[in-house]
C-alpha cells in the first residue's frame, strides 16, 4: 500500500476512533454527552437518572467529574472541576425547587455549626431560584464548581449572580443528590454510575 494511502486510512480511523468510542447517554429524552469540557477542564460523565416524586419524573440529572468515581466521598474528595447539569422533566415552580435544596443541604449537613456557615449563601441560591418563578420542561440549570472560581449556578444557560467561594457551598449542594439522605435513593445510584 502507498504510503499517502496508508496515511490517509490512518488518519480516517483516528477520526473516526472517538466517536465510535463515545458513550453518550439519553435519559428520559435529555442527552448527556459522555464529556464536556469546563473552563479548560475535560470532564467525564460519572452518570446519570432521573429524579422521580412518587409516579411523577421531575428532572434529569448528569453528574461531570475528572475522573469516574463510585463512592460519595471519593466524589466530595475529588478535586478539579465538577458538574451537576440538570434539565425540567416537568414544570415546577422554581422558589418551591430552591426551597426544597436547602432543606436538602440541611437533611444531609451532619455538623449545625457548618450549616450556620452556609446559611447566607443558601439564602442567595433560593433567590437566584425565586427570580426565575417557573423553570418549564426542557429548562436546564447547572451548578459548577470551579477552582480559584467557586460555584456557579447557571440557569437556562446563564451564569446568575456572582460565584459562591467556599469549596463548602458545593460538596453541600452535591449532597443534595449524594448525601446519607439524598432527594432520590435511585438516581443516587444513577449518579453514582452504579446503575443505568
């Protein structure tokens, strides 16, 4: 075989190699690409489900880290960039959804002395959720922990006021979902790669 033609059919393959290596996943019709790229960092899909209230789907949730991880605590301890990307499965009431993720940061906060720390910036998180009154299905929202940033809460796309500084606010909010008492035992183990 010519060397350009042996050239050219490598090339093809290593083009080729990433997308037939990809592992996207679709939940409930939301799509979670297998990686992302945050501020520089690359990021893999831990996993991904969906958070049920009774019958109901709520929303869909993707969890990003740089490395994969099975455990909560080895998620927490991770460090580098992080993403929980969650997108509406139904409309809901967004002051209503704030409310419920302080109270899910509080269910999951062993240490009152720490929660007294995180209280402000919950406050500011609700707000953030009021504002927006109502997130419809197919609204997604992200939380982003970024180093020597802090977390970002971006709504629809859009960063929404300054990031919250303390590694703290994240690991609690992750907790939501993570924790000893997360919002949904299933989509825990979604998250947590330990189920499809």
């Amino acid at each position: 075989m010519p060397p350009r033609r042996l050239a050219a059919l490598l090339a093809a393959w290593a083009l080729a190699l990433p997308l037939a290596a990809r592992a996207d996943v679709t939940v409930a019709g939301v799509q979670y690409q297998d990686t992302l790229s945050l501020r520089g960092s690359q990021l893999l899909l831990n996993g991904a489900g969906i958070r049920y209230k009774g019958p109901f789907k709520v929303y869909a949730a993707g969890l990003y880290l740089p490395k994969k991880a099975a455990a909560a605590d080895q998620v927490l301890a991770q460090p580098g960039a992080k993403r929980i990307s969650v997108t509406m499965l139904r409309d809901i009431d967004a002051s209503e959804l704030g409310r419920l993720f302080i109270r899910g940061v509080e269910d999951n906060m062993g240490d009152k002395t720490q929660m007294s720390k995180l209280i402000p910036g919950l406050m500011r998180m609700s707000q953030i959720f009021t504002e927006h009154k109502d997130l419809k299905a197919g609204d997604q929202f992200t939380v982003d922990w970024i180093p020597g940033t802090g977390t970002v809460i971006s709504v629809k796309g859009v960063p929404d006021g300054a990031p919250f500084k303390e590694p703290e606010f994240f690991n609690a909010l992750l907790r939501i979902w993570l924790g000893p008492v997360p919002a949904d035992w299933k989509l825990k183990d979604s998250l947590l790669g330990l189920k499809s």
